[in-house]
C-alpha cells in the first residue's frame, strides 16, 4: 500500500526534531454544494530541524516515531 503524501504548511518549529504541519483540505459539501475548507494539523519529523514556520512542506506517512509523529518531511514544496 502505498504512503500519503501531504503538502502543508508549518505551524509550529518550537520541539525538537519535530514540525507541526496545518495541511487544509477543500471539498464540496454535499446538501449545500458550497467549497468548505478544513484543515487539520500533523506532527512530523524533521531531522535535520531545517524547516521553520511558514515554509511550505512535503509530509510523507511512516512508522510511529513517538506517541505523537506518525509523519516525516520529505522536502520543502517550493523546491518543486
């Protein structure tokens, strides 16, 4: 089965080796037919500790790191 890959924005760079990434889904809703946006928020590892709040970044699923991470960063999204 192949792992989710998420593209999102970091929220939050204040633990170490782990980002706080929003990632915000749109969608249609289904009686109203009105564009909703929801987002929700993922804890990721960041090795490295290279990516800072605002940057736009590539999270990819894994094995549980923590109690918490279930996520690492693969890239930065403005790279591509």
């Amino acid at each position: 089965m192949p792992k989710r890959i998420l593209n999102g924005t970091v929220t939050s760079d204040q633990n170490a080796q782990t980002v706080t990434v929003s990632v915000e889904r749109r969608f249609t809703h289904p009686v109203l037919k009105k564009t909703i946006r929801k987002s929700k928020k993922y804890r990721a590892h960041d090795a490295n500790e290279q990516f800072k709040v605002g940057d736009k970044v590539r999270i990819q699923e894994c094995a549980p790191i923590s109690k918490t991470k279930r996520w690492t960063v693969l890239t930065s999204a403005d790279a591509e």
